[in-house]
C-alpha cells in the first residue's frame, strides 16, 4: 500500500497593509533609534497655566479684599469723635463713659444697639437712640423721663418718676426749679433717707399715700389753708402742715403693713379726713395746735399755747 504525502499548508504572510503599518526604525547613528512625536511643549505648558481670565479674577479678588482692608482700618471709617444731646438731669461723665470706649473702633463693627441699652439703663433716661456717621462720630440722643414728684431729705431734694424711681439729685442749697413748683413735695425726714440714693425706688404702698395726702384740698379738711405740705418722720409717719392757720395733723404709717390692703388703706384715710373736718367744725382751727388722728376712732388734740 501505498503512502502519500500530504501537501503542505502554505505558511500565513502577514497582509500588505499590515507590513506598511508597523513603524521602522530609523537609523539617527549608531545604536540609536527615532522616538515616536509627543505633545508639543508650549501645549503641555499652557494646560498647567491659569487662562487670563482666571489670573484677572485672581486679581481682582486680592484687590478688592486690600480696598476692604484699607476702609476697615483706615482712619475715615475709625470713630475719632463722640457727642450726646438732649441731657438734663443725667451726668455727663455716664454718657461719655457709654459712648468713648468705642473711639478708635471701626464704625462698621460698633454695636450700636448694645450702647443704647447701655444708656437706657440709666436712671433719668427712659429712651435713647446711638448713630454712628461716616465722618468718624458716634453721637447718642436721649429722652430722659418726666418728673412726678418731689422727695425732699435733709439734704437733698430728689426727683421721681410715676413709677417711683429715683431719677435725679438737686441740691436743697439751690434754688428750686419754678418748673417743679406744681409737683407734688413729700419731706422725709426719717432716719433711713439718708441712705436714699438716685436709682432707687420708692416703694408703691408709700408712694402712693404720699401723692394722695400731697393732692388733699384743705378744704375737706373743713381748714381755710391754701395749700398743705406733706412730711414723714419715725414717729408719727405721715404728718400734714399747715403753715398759715399754725397747725398740724399726724395720719400715721402707711406702706410697710403687708397686711393692709390698698382699699384698706384709702378707707382709713378718708376715716383720718372725716375726723379732722369734725374736729374744726367744733373748734376754731387758728386755736388748735397739734392734732393726733392715727387712731381716727379716738382724736386727740392741742390747742395752740
């Protein structure tokens, strides 16, 4: 039998186009070979450049916070100066000492609420309002509080707001104001006034006696006086003079009982009235001295020696 060989397979040619495909190397001397071309260098160099508008707006933004800086610190926007107005009866070393902690500080950063609530703190002002101006000043404008009466110690004489506050003190050498002449006047002249100090408060209870026996007409009183002045000692508390008929009344304590009500109060009160008016009617007020009605169901009194 007979073998037969096989053909041979033809051995794969790479294609044509293949061949041409490959890069060939190209001698460039002796044991040196062609690179293959890269990205061109000013390409490489401006992709890890800012573009210009990035560098102007980096700019810009230096800029601006350097303008920022300046104002902030610069001497037109620094508070140089201070002013107040509208002050009476409040000091003006409080004001001031309100209002110059802040020169030198930058007008944009001063809190001028914080101030004002500082000022309005202070006894004789009951409002106040803080600006501070481009030029440099931080000026306060204060509304101070109205007086109601008139607290005369031995050695001062006090102004009062409605609500009792103590708000001002007037020297008793001095000459008093006309425009405090229709206020109400309570002399005190108990041991503990000595100790009265502006900004405190005269309890309501006791306020509120004083304004009421200060406000009596001398006529309910069955009395021919013009007018009555009101004074309050350790003894005999509230006291009613009259200068011109030359006599005196005593009422009593009132505002330091917690258990007396103030319909309490005002009914004793009108009792102490009804026992002075019935006291004058059965004898001449110019022959009476000195009249005790702190108990009104039992009067007392003296006539003029």
């Amino acid at each position: 039998m007979k073998l037969r060989a096989q053909p041979r397979a033809p051995k794969a040619r790479p294609a044509r186009a293949a061949r041409r495909a490959r890069p060939r190397a190209v001698s460039r001397g002796p044991g040196r070979m062609a690179r293959r071309p890269g990205i061109p260098l000013r390409r490489r160099v401006g992709a890890r450049l800012p573009s210009i508008r990035r560098l102007i707006a980096g700019v810009g933004a230096v800029a601006g916070a350097s303008v920022l800086l300046a104002l902030l610190s610069g001497p037109w926007l620094l508070v140089t100066d201070v002013a107040w107005g509208g002050e009476r009866y409040t000091a003006d070393d409080d004001l001031r000492d309100a209002l110059e902690t802040q020169v030198g500080a930058s007008l944009l950063a001063v809190d001028t609420d914080a101030i004002r609530e500082e000022i309005e703190r202070l006894p004789a002002v009951s409002s106040a309002s803080v600006t501070a101006g481009i030029g440099g000043r931080l000026e306060a404008a204060v509304i101070e509080r109205e007086a109601a009466f008139v607290w005369l110690t031995d050695a001062s004489r006090f102004l009062g707001a409605s609500d009792g506050t103590i708000f001002a003190r007037v020297r008793r050498s001095g000459e008093p104001d006309p425009e405090l002449a229709g206020l109400p006047q309570i002399v005190d002249h108990r041991s503990s006034t000595g100790l009265l100090s502006v900004g405190d408060v005269i309890p309501a209870p006791l306020l509120r006696t004083a304004l009421r026996v200060a406000a009596l007409d001398p006529a309910l009183l069955g009395s021919k006086e013009a007018s009555l002045g009101v004074q309050l000692d350790d003894e005999f508390g509230f006291r009613l003079i009259a200068t011109e008929q030359g006599w005196e009344v005593a009422l009593g304590v009132y505002g330091i009982d917690p258990r007396e009500t103030a319909p309490e109060a005002d009914e004793r009160l009108e009792r102490q009235i009804t026992a002075v008016r019935t006291l004058f009617a059965a004898h001449a007020e110019d022959e009476v001295g000195w009249v005790d009605v702190r108990n009104p169901g039992k009067v007392y009194f003296r006539a003029k020696g």
